[in-house]
C-alpha cells in the first residue's frame, strides 16, 4: 500500500492519469521543432566512477559536435539512453502509521512530513488524499514508493527527501527489473532533495547535471520508474523558471508542463542533452489529472546540496540574521527609491551578523559582493549558497544613502522561533478607543496604556474595515513602531509623520508593525481626509 506521505503527486499534486496524445500534426510540428537533437548527447554513461561526483560521462563530450542532418525525429534515442539511469525507489517506515492515521481523522491529511517545505504549498491548495493512501490503525509497516537517478557510476542517487523521510528500509529497482538495497546519505528538508547509496557495483548508468540553466520552451522529458514497474517518459515544454510556490525562502522551481505520472517523484527532467535540468518534486492538480502545471528543483541548486550531503551527510548555510520581506513599488515610492527592487530588512535579529555590522531596520540590501540582489527570495537564496564562516560585503540603503558593510556570516539554524509576548496578553484588543488617524483610517493607543502589548510604539485598537490599512491587513493589536522611519510612541507621533509625508507630495507612508511576534513594513496610502 503507498504511503500518502511518500507520493508528492497526491492531491492536489497529484499524477497525470491520461497519456499524451500526439496527432499528425503535433507529431510533425515536434519533429521540425527536435531536429538537430545530438543522438549522442545524452549525459549517461556507465564508466567507472570519478573521484568527481558531478563527472562527465563520456557521451557527454561527443553531442555538441554531431551533424545536425543526422539528428533522429522524436525522442526515442534520447530515451533510450537515459531510461536505465532512472531507478524506482521503495521504503519502508515503521512506527509512524497511528500518528499519520490520527493526522487524517483530524483532517491534516499531506503527503509530507510536518513543518517540510513542501507541507504549506499543500495547505495552500488543499485537498485530501484517497483512502486507498493512508495507513492503517494500530503502528505496523508502511510502504512508500518514489523515483531517483543515479549521479554516478559507483552507486549515488538523488532523490527527493520526502520519499525516503523516516525511512527504515531503502530499496532500489533498475529499469532492467534489478533490485538492490541503499541506505540513505543525507536529507535536505529545505530543498525536498535526498542523496542515497547503493553499494556493490562500479559500473551503474548514471545521468548528469546539467550545467546550463533551461530557456523558457525548451523541451523536458520527464522521466520516472514508479512502482518498479519500468520506466515511464512523458515529454513537455518549459513553462516558466525561478516559481515561487510558497513552500520556503529557497524556492526557485523550474514549471514544466510534461505530465508527471503517480511515483515519480525524485525522478529527473531532462534536457534534450540528456542532462538533467531537474528533479520532479510536485504538480498542482485540482481535478486529479494534470493540468500542465509540474514543479522541479533546478540542477544547479541540486548539484549544490547533493555536493554537500555526501561530503557531510548535511546542509549548511550561511545566515546573517535578519527578518527581510520584498519591495513593493509602494514600499519602493515611500522610501524614495527608482525601483522596486532589493531585500527590505523588517527586523534584524538581536546579536545576529547583520546587527553587529550595524543593519537596521528599514534598510534595504541592493547587493551582496557587487551582485545586484532582485528581491528578497533572491537575497535568502544568495546567502545559503555561502557556507557558514565566509565573509560577505553588502550594499545597502541606509536612510537613502548608500553604504557598504562587511559581514561573517553565521549557520542558518535548524529552526527560528519567531519571540511572541507572554502573560495575559490580550494583543491590544477590548483596550479603549483610543486616538483616531483618519488620514490611515486607523485609531491607536500608546503601547504602555496597553496591558501585554509592551512599552514601544502604539497599539492599533481599531481599524477603519473601508480603509486601505484594513486591505493592507492592519487588525487590533498590532502594534505600530515607526511611521515614515521616526519612531512612534503616541498617536501624536504618528499623525505629525502622517502629515509631514503628505506635505512632502509622498502618496504613501511606510510603517513598521509588529503582529504576532514578527515585524513588517507596509506601505499605507495617505487618505485626503483628516
């Protein structure tokens, strides 16, 4: 029986149940579209490993260079090649079933391990796993199936962490039906990648990483061995590149729109190279079938990672300790800034690297070692690709000047626990009416006339529903800690900041809150009332 928490293609990620249909005319529009595809630069090879764990195969040396007038139509040499690196990957798990099972009849059913990256991408479309995937009652032994590729000649395979999570037992099947036993080297729950090892042999088929970054359109083959059955390959376009899904700061997933089948997840994307552009991890499936909507985790950050956990077992990334959100064109205009563009740090931590250099809140980092940095998915990313120890020189924004500072960086840990008040707190609510700001559609109270809601900035302990602070998300009990860049302590304080903005033509005023535990800045219109 398949575990529902092996399986990233359960609902909503769940597997294409059609096979692609191509008529005449598509067939003919692919073929004058594949023309040109070297017949020998398929990235397998099944030579001795290298001390190297990213090698090239030798296949990989001639492809480049073969006349396009020999090029086959179709896929099928392509496939032929890379199929036998592909492997089928089944687990067991013990002890975990009645814990999973009281999970579903809770209604938290997820084919992923709690707190996993991939777990929010699943609440975020919701959806429920068939009866068929849950365990049973009472503990026992689970099974679980996924894909992966060999790396190597010598037995390293790459697959995704939520397959082989917990797992007791790791057994491989080939393309060819044989079967061996692995043991897992290293997880990255971060990522959703996993490398294991298969030993005994020196000459397994493997795939390489590609080296290059996929265009949008080009072709990808998705290729699986779900259930030991035999490999399985459908084939696609790229749809788009650096996808957001919301399951973490490293998210930069690569969207195809080649169907990926029920168990193959771990299971490459190729390139028409025969190189692997990346790892199938998740579809978005609202009607149970694909819908051409299939995420993989790029080469580059696999090769990243997969380097890491064979030469440690682990990840390790570097951290400079701040709370960052993006820059909105809003947030951009209320800072005076040509673009939005750049990380904004809402709250450095406390004895964190980026405190002790001196960032602060408000600032807004523009590059790292003279590399523009995009937005703040870009900074995360930026920053984890530095090992923990390296110094790092950053530019940033400071009160609209330029400056540079230079930084260790720490180890991003485990788990980062956001500080929320303790003791009879009631977050500001039931607390008075207190002060109205009309021109934010908002009424605030000083924070020490708040019983729990500390002694900085104002509480908010009400919120216009028709303003644009209520659309933004203020509530009761948020408490507002600058105005403009000027710490505030009285609703006095935040309407001379109001006002001062408005004077100076702003048609925003950026404003620093702290809501449950956290804080962020928030460009808020200034109404022409008040």
């Amino acid at each position: 029986m398949t575990d529902r928490r092996i399986d990233a293609h359960s609902q909503p990620f769940r597997p294409a149940a059609r096979r692609s249909v191509f008529s005449a005319r598509k067939f003919a529009l692919m073929a004058s579209v594949v023309a040109g595809l070297g017949a020998g630069a398929f990235g397998l090879s099944q030579t001795p490993a290298s001390a190297d764990l990213f090698s090239t195969p030798a296949h990989a040396q001639v492809g480049n260079k073969v006349n396009q007038a020999q090029q086959p139509v179709g896929f099928a040499d392509i496939v032929e090649k890379v199929k036998p690196s592909v492997i089928s990957v089944k687990v067991n798990i013990a002890e975990k079933v009645a814990k999973n099972d009281d999970r579903s009849e809770r209604g938290e059913d997820s084919p992923f391990p709690p707190g996993s990256p991939m777990e929010r991408f699943f609440r975020r479309f919701g959806g429920e796993l068939p009866p068929g995937l849950r365990g049973h009652r009472g503990g026992g032994m689970m099974t679980g199936q996924g894909s992966g590729f060999f790396i190597t000649a010598d037995g390293y395979a790459v697959t995704n962490n939520h397959v082989v999570d917990g797992a007791d037992k790791v057994e491989v099947t080939m393309d060819d039906g044989k079967s061996y036993k692995a043991k897992v080297i290293g997880t990255d729950q971060r990522t959703d990648l996993a490398l294991i090892k298969v030993e005994g042999r020196t000459d397994f088929p493997f795939a390489k990483l590609s080296e290059g970054k996929p265009r949008i359109g080009d072709w990808v083959l998705a290729v699986g061995n779900p259930f030991g059955l035999g490999g399985t390959v459908t084939a696609g376009i790229v749809s788009a590149s650096g996808r957001d899904i919301g399951s973490g700061p490293y998210d930069d997933f690569i969207q195809i729109d080649a169907p990926v089948n029920k168990g193959n997840s771990g299971g490459p994307a190729f390139d028409t190279n025969g190189e692997v552009m990346g790892v199938n991890t998740a579809i978005y499936s609202p009607s149970g079938g694909s819908v051409g909507i299939a995420f993989s985790i790029p080469a580059s950050t696999v090769k990243q990672v997969v380097q890491q956990l064979k030469d440690k077992g682990s990840v390790s990334r570097g951290w400079i300790g701040v709370q960052i959100q993006p820059v909105t064109p809003e947030i951009a205009d209320s800072l005076g800034l040509k673009k939005p563009e750049g990380a904004l740090v809402a709250e450095p931590q406390r004895d964190g690297p980026a405190a002790k250099a001196g960032i602060e809140s408000g600032d807004v980092i523009t590059a790292v070692n003279g590399t523009p940095v995009k937005d703040a998915r870009e900074l995360a990313r930026t920053i984890g690709g530095f090992a923990p120890g390296n110094t790092v020189k950053l530019t940033v924004i400071h009160k609209g000047s330029d400056k540079e500072l230079s930084l260790t960086l720490g180890q991003l840990p485990n788990q980062i626990e956001a500080k929320v008040n303790s003791g009879d707190d009631d977050g500001g609510r039931n607390s008075g009416r207190g002060t109205e700001v009309p021109r934010l559609g908002l009424t605030v109270a000083p924070a020490g006339s708040v019983a729990g809601a500390g002694k900085d900035g104002v509480v908010v302990t009400d919120v216009d529903p028709k303003s644009a602070a209520a659309e933004r998300g203020f509530k009761e009990g948020d408490v507002i800690l600058e105005v403009a860049g000027k710490n505030v302590a009285s609703p006095g304080d935040v309407r001379e900041a109001v006002n001062t903005a408005k004077a100076d033509n702003k048609s925003s005023v950026l404003i620093r809150v702290r809501s449950g535990g956290s804080s962020r800045f928030v460009a808020v219109p200034i109404s022409a009332k008040g």
